[in-house]
C-alpha cells in the first residue's frame, strides 16, 4: 500500500505541474492537452478524488513506509497547485468599457447569476427552464447533403429577437452540435437571444472551402427563415471555437465573397458581430508553432488535402487574417493563457492586425490559466466569460436597435489579479 500511495502521489503532483505547464513538443502535446484541460477544467472534482484517494490509501496502511510518506507530500503538494487553479477560476472577472459610457459586464456589487442559470453539462440535450428548443432543422437539402440546426430560444413568443450562430470546433473533422455552445446558447435564450447551433459537413470527406460554404448557406436560410423562430432577418452574431472560432472569423469577415457563396452570390451574408474562442486565424505563418498550421499533416491530408509548399495562395485564401479589412465587424477574441494546441501568440497577432484595419471594436480577453476548450465544462470561468458574452452581444444589439455605430473599447480586464489587456 505504500507505494500505492507513492503512484497516487506521483499521478496528482503531475497533473498539477501539468496544469500550471503544459508539454507542447510533438510526442506529448495531445496527452497533455487532455490532462490539463481536464485537471484545469473539473478541478473541483480532481481535488476530490484525489484527496479521498489519498485518505484511503494512508487509512490502509500506505504511510508504513518511507514510500508511503513521500507520495503523501507529492498528493499534497499536487492537490494545492490544483487548489490553485480553482483560486485563479473563480476570480475570473470580465470587463468591457467603451470610450463613452462604460459597459461594465461585471459591475462591482452586481448581483451574479446563479451557476446552475448559466450552465448545462456537455452532453445534456435536456433545454433549460424557460428555453424552447427545436432539433433537427434542415437548412441545406442537396441531392443526399442533409444539413441540420438546433434552435435554442425563449420559451415566451415575443417581438424578433437578436439571432447567434454557433458553430462548434472539432479540428474541422469531428464534432456535433449537441456537444458544444450550449452553455452559452441556454443562457443567451434566457436573455432574450434566439441561437442557432449549426452542423457543417466534416473533413476528410469534406474538402476545404465547403466547410465556410455550408456556414455561408446558414447566413443566407437565416435571412429567409429567421422569422419562422422568432428572430431578426436583418440581425445576426457568430460564435464559435476551436476550428469553430477559425470558421467563426471566416464568416465574419469574409460576408460576400463570390467564391464562398457558388449558386447564391448575392446573398448579403454579413453579420453584426463575432466572438471566436480560442481558433486559428492564419495558416500561412509560423509564429506561434515551428511551422505554419497550414503545413500540419491534418491541413495538407485531411481538411485542404494540397501540398502546403505548393499551394500558399490555398491557405491563405482559408485565413481569416487574408480578409482583414475596414469593413469588418465588431470582434471580441477569447483564448486562454494556457492554451497548450493553439497558443496565445495566435490570438494576439490576429488581434493586432485586426486593430490596425478594422473601423470597428475589436476587445480581446486572455483568461488566465484557461486551457483549450476551457468553455466545455461547467466552472466558475465559463460562467463568467459566458456573462461577458452575452452583455457584449446584448451592447451591440442595443446600439443597432438605436441606430448608432459601435463603441470604441477601452479596456478587458480578466482577472483580479492580472493587468488589463485590451
């Protein structure tokens, strides 16, 4: 039993080193992604387990040796660096203030939503209280091509509500609907929001542009048929992660572009804002990796299928930086510190760039120790961060309904602990 407790020791010292320093080399860069993604994510229940787990063990007789003794100070050890990580959660504030008046998303003394109000686990199909949710929508029929969509939206009928499009990641060849944005979408229908949770076909049976053209015929069924859901044709935001925040940003700023659109090219397929977490927003330069993203194995074989070295104007044209421009809409871009698969790095040049184009805000929020995907689980942070989206896109209807433009950000303040960055 000794060492029993030594191996329990170990295992919960990594997963905290882990969690606070993530490997990002080649051979280890997927295990430890879903270690820390699950350590960081669910820690309340990592700290649980593993402190039954270690009372066990030394109730058994796992401190009759030098052994046992030695995994007892890694267990607690590890089980503080994961106490840590919950701290750093729970101290997620997100704050948006334009140049005017401010918008403060987390106003001090402001009563918070109740975690159960804003959260459902991954997997739940089960709506929300005072959530209407309809499954199954076909939005592209052609030939065998069945395209679904659910909606979520307020059980009340009322007047047109704003409409969100969530498009959900998965490396662009894997994913569902029914698995990601739903904490997001259940709380933004209790707001008053109608969202539309979108399936897209997926590689490598889909080849590149058609995953942003199945998008692109969403915008166009949403301008004919938003009505049937009670929302507004002329009104409509886009979220999404991971390859969803890729294909997010794609939507946003490529609305219009011929070659994305064959057979319906003048459709006006632009949105009013987006919200991408944690994507990819160039393939063509390194930066961030030691190799451009277009130059991985899962671009060249399964997504785009060309050669990267032969084929830049290819990936460039699948980059959403190449379509930066005056025009684009308002953005705010979410990642995490401590994205192990897509770095920070990611997230700020696409920032910076979009700063030095864009007519409109582009607010930019790094949430501290967050790993990729950190938005999937109920914690502490999604709560918050799903509060500062939900009031950011609530602001940006509230000045379309007005008819003035989008403010000019000011600041994003994360975390108590950490310096604004905006």
């Amino acid at each position: 039993m000794p060492y029993v407790l030594l191996a329990l020791g170990i295992l919960v010292a990594l997963a905290a080193a882990n969690a606070h320093a993530p490997r990002r080399d080649a051979v280890l860069l997927v295990p430890s992604f879903f270690l820390g993604w699950l350590t960081i994510e669910m820690a309340p229940h990592v700290l649980a387990v593993g402190a039954a787990a270690t009372a066990l063990a030394a109730a058994f007789g796992g401190l009759d040796g030098w052994a046992g003794w030695t995994g007892l100070a890694l267990a607690l050890a590890g089980m503080a660096g994961i106490a840590a990580t919950i701290a750093a959660s729970r101290r997620t504030v997100v704050t948006l203030r334009d140049c005017g008046a401010p918008l403060d998303l987390e106003p001090e003394g402001a009563p918070r939503y109740p975690l159960a109000h804003l959260i459902v686990p991954p997997l739940c199909l089960i709506p929300r209280k005072g959530v209407r949710v309809d499954r199954n929508i076909v939005y592209r029929e052609e030939g065998r091509l069945r395209l679904k969509l659910d909606v979520f939206r307020p059980a009340e009928d009322g007047r047109l509500r704003p409409g969100l499009m969530q498009i959900h990641g998965g490396a662009w060849v894997i994913g569902d609907k029914r698995e990601q944005g739903l904490p997001l979408l259940n709380h933004m229908a209790l707001q008053g929001w109608v969202g539309f949770n979108v399936n897209y076909r997926l590689s490598p049976r889909a080849t590149w542009p058609e995953h942003l053209i199945d998008l692109k015929h969403f915008v166009a069924w949403y301008k004919e048929h938003a009505e049937e859901y009670g929302a507004d044709p002329d009104f409509l935001c886009v979220t999404g992660g991971s390859a969803g925040g890729h294909l997010t940003a794609l939507v946003a700023l490529s609305a219009n572009e011929p070659r994305f659109q064959p057979g319906f090219e003048d459709v006006d397929t632009t949105v009013q804002g987006a919200v991408p977490f944690y994507g990819v927003y160039n393939l063509l330069e390194a930066g961030p990796w030691p190799v451009p993203m277009g130059a991985t194995r899962i671009m060249e074989k399964m997504v785009v299928k060309k050669p990267f070295a032969e084929n830049h104007e290819v990936y460039a044209q699948a980059s959403p930086v190449s379509y930066i421009g005056e025009d684009a809409p308002p953005f705010f871009v979410i990642h995490g510190s401590r994205d192990s698969l897509i770095p920070a790095a990611e997230a700020r040049r696409f920032v910076e760039r979009l700063r030095d184009a864009s007519g409109s805000p582009v607010i930019y929020a790094e949430m501290k120790g967050a790993q990729h995907g950190f938005d999937v689980f109920p914690s502490y942070r999604t709560a918050r961060v799903i509060e500062a989206v939900e009031r950011y896109l609530t602001g940006l209807h509230r000045q379309y309904r007005q008819g003035t433009g989008p403010a000019v950000p000011g600041e994003v303040v994360q975390s108590l602990e950490e310096p604004s960055v905006g």
